[in-house]
C-alpha cells in the first residue's frame, strides 16, 4: 500500500469516527432538552406533568412537592387533595408575600378551568408533605394520589429531585 494511500484511509476513519462522535453528541443533546423526567400522568380529562419533589435532611418532618397539571375537557374542574404513603397527610398550600414576608397558606381547593394548565412550583401552590414517614432522597421516586372532584383519582409517581435551574 502505498504511504499516501494508507494515509487517506486513515484520515477516512478519523472522519468517520468524528462524524459518530458528533451524531452520538447530537443524541444526547436531545435527550437533554427532552428530559426523560418529563412523565405525564392522567385522570379523566385532567393531565399532571412532570411531579418532583425536592430532597430533605435526614431529619426533616416536612417536604415540598411540585407538578403542572392541565384541564384537556370542556367543564371546570376541582383539585380537592392528595395524598402519599411518604408522609402522615399531604395539604395544598399556597405561598404568598405579605407585606414583606413569604407566607405559606393552605388551600382547600383549587379550580382549573377548561384549557388553563397551573404551575406548582416554588413560590407559589406546591403539595406540603407533612409528617415525612422517610427523608426524601434525590434520585428516588415515591407515589403521590391527586384528588379532582370530576376527573377523579390520579395516581402519579413523584421523583425527587433538586429544583432546575
Ligand atoms: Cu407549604
């Protein structure tokens, strides 16, 4: 073989291999902008996406907890409560400044009318989990049961995790 030869061949597989290289990039750049954490869980026309939970102190007697949820029928709906075997009960709450100070106050209901999707999220509605049976360990995923006066029973899987950036 001759020295040029063997040199385009070589230089082939460099581009090939580069151009692998840049394909397997590419996937897994897909795959970080559509996070595999992205879960969508449903109840009649009621669709909850994306339930996370931040991670706890080994000790701590309460956690907070997040999804959206979105009314896909043509009816107003009510979320009522939840509910999860990680802590003693689970209220609704609402986070608000008064004055000067973040205040958390429970809510007993919330309607989401047809179309609207609501942002649980922090500094705003998030689920209280009170009297945490386990501390909340990033990485693992615990159930959670969202009530809706129509749609029903939703049985979602709540993944903890750190807040996204
Ligand atoms: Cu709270």
């Amino acid at each position: 073989m001759s020295r040029f030869l063997s040199q385009t061949i070589r230089m082939r597989t460099i581009w090939h291999l580069r151009s692998f290289a840049h394909v397997a990039l590419a996937l897994l750049a897909i795959q970080f902008i559509l996070p595999a954490s992205a879960e969508d869980f449903s109840a009649g026309s009621m669709t909850i996406q994306d339930p996370w939970a931040r991670p706890t102190p080994p000790n701590a007697k309460t956690g907070a907890g997040y999804f959206r949820v979105t009314n896909n029928g043509a009816a107003a709906d009510q979320l009522l409560s939840a509910s999860s075997r990680i802590a003693s009960h689970v209220e609704i709450h609402r986070q608000i400044l008064d004055g000067t100070v973040m205040r958390m106050r429970r809510v007993d209901s919330i309607n989401i009318a047809p179309g609207q999707t609501l942002s649980f999220e922090p500094g705003g509605y998030h689920v209280m989990f009170i009297g945490l049976t386990q501390p909340l360990v990033e990485g693992d995923a615990f159930p959670m049961s969202i009530i809706f006066q129509d749609a029903g029973l939703a049985e979602v899987s709540v993944k903890v995790r750190a807040p996204a950036q």
